[in-house]
C-alpha cells in the first residue's frame, strides 16, 4: 500500500537549513525523509502513554 505524499512549506533558519542540508548531502541522506523519520519519533514518544508505539506512519490514528 503506497503512501500519498504531502509537500508541505516551512520556515527554518537559513544557516541551520543549510547546514543540516549539507550534513545529509554528505551522509547519503533525504532530507525529506529525515523530517519524516523525526515526525514518526515525536508519534511514538506521545503515542506510547495512549495507544501504542507508531512504528510507521501508516499505524497512526489520531487521539
């Protein structure tokens, strides 16, 4: 089951994009992806006092 994806626009510190940008360049790293990965973490962390660990966006059901 693919996944639909959403863009989506936000605002950051240029130097910090940058540098985290850069950081991911270099380590072979989606910088897309990572702000996903991040995302999923901070669900597991509030989802597992209520409903369970979300391991994969696809698991996740609002509170």
């Amino acid at each position: 089951m693919n996944m639909a994806k959403k863009t989506v626009s936000l605002s950051v510190e240029e130097k910090v994009y940058e540098e985290y940008r850069k950081y991911c360049e270099q380590k072979g790293i989606i910088l897309s992806k990572q702000f996903e990965n991040f995302m999923v973490e901070e669900l597991n962390k509030n989802q597992i006092k209520t409903e369970g660990e979300v391991k994969d966006v696809r698991d996740f059901k609002s509170i």
